[in-house]
C-alpha cells in the first residue's frame, strides 16, 4: 500500500466518523467518533509529510550578484544549507531532490 492509498482510505473513514446516520448531519455520532476523526487528521497529516515534495527555490539580488534560498515546501521557513537533507529539520516535510533547478 502506498501512502497515497492509505490517505484515501482514512480521508474516507473520517468522512464516515463525521457523519450522524441518526440525524443526517455533518456531525459526529458521539465523542468516539469524534476523537476517531481527529486521530485520523493527524495520521493523515503525518502520511502526507512522508511524501517527498520538491524544494521551493526564491532567488534574490544582492550586492554580490544572485543569492539562492532553499525553502521547505511545507512551511517555507527553512533555509537549507549546502548540504541537502532527506526531510525539514522543522516540520519533517520529506524533501525530494530530484532533478534541482
């Protein structure tokens, strides 16, 4: 299974969890169903993370000529260095290099 699969399994479980068959409501049946959902939004956040996703590459100008940022491209905070991790050292977005700009 891959983790694209397994984040459209829960993301249709959840959808399940959410919903009241008794009332026809967008709402959780009971607090079981809710923490279920819940539990599912954070597996499903973090399968999303082991899916590798290309850096985000801002150039900008200065003195020097051309400077070239590396940023995370979950949460656009990071700077990487020369060196090139496997995943963000902040959030634990999973990085691909692959064929860099």
């Amino acid at each position: 299974m891959t983790y694209e699969e397994a984040i459209s399994i829960l993301t249709k479980d959840r959808a399940l969890c959410l919903f009241n068959p008794l009332t026809g409501d967008g709402g959780p049946l009971n607090e079981d169903c809710r923490m279920s959902a819940e539990a599912m939004n954070l597996a499903i956040e973090a399968l999303e993370k082991q899916i590798p996703k290309k850096p985000i590459i801002r150039k900008t100008e200065d003195y020097f000529g051309y400077v070239k940022y590396i940023l995370c491209p979950s949460c656009e905070k990071v700077e990487f260095g020369f060196n090139q991790p496997c995943f963000c050292e902040r959030c634990g977005q999973a990085i691909d290099w692959g064929e860099e700009e």
